[in-house]
C-alpha cells in the first residue's frame, strides 16, 4: 500500500470515527458534514493496490448516507473506521 493511499484511508478512517461521536452527541447535521469529508477523501485513493476487503469497506462508505437511522449510520460508521484504520497500520508495519 502506498503511503498516499495510507493517508487517505487513515483520513478517511477518523472521519468516519467523528461522525460516530458526531451522532452520539445528538449533531447528526455535524454528523453528515464528517460523512461528505470521509467520502470526498475516496478520491485520493488508488486501488489498483488494495486489499479486495479495503476496496469493499471504502465502497462501503459511499453507501452510508443510504442509513435511515442516524443510529444505524453511527455504528456502521464507526465499525468501517476501525476496520480501514487497522488496514492503515498493519500497511505502515
């Protein structure tokens, strides 16, 4: 993994953690405005070197705003954060 897709997907990773905090808070307007950030930084990532399970998960992301539950949003949120941020590490390591 490239130490730009790295960046990207530890960027994405946080986003994706405050938009958890976000929603806890009862900010889902915040919230959202994290979620965009998150799914803008997508851009940044070349895949052509990815594990086939980071490509899902940063698919997955593109998917998130499809939540009706501001709950449901947070939890997967902040699932597919950790899961893209323990990516990021394992690539540094």
């Amino acid at each position: 993994m490239t130490e730009n897709n790295i960046l990207a997907i530890g960027s994405i990773a946080q986003d994706l953690k405050r938009v958890a905090s976000f929603i806890g808070r009862d900010s889902v307007a915040g919230a959202y405005r994290f979620l965009q950030e998150a799914k803008n930084r997508i851009s940044d990532i070349n895949t052509a070197k990815l594990p086939v399970y980071v490509i899902t998960y940063i698919k997955a992301v593109e998917r998130l705003d499809e939540k009706d539950e501001p709950r449901e949003l947070a939890e997967q949120a902040l699932t597919i954060g950790c899961i893209l941020q323990n990516a990021a590490v394992a690539a540094k390591h």
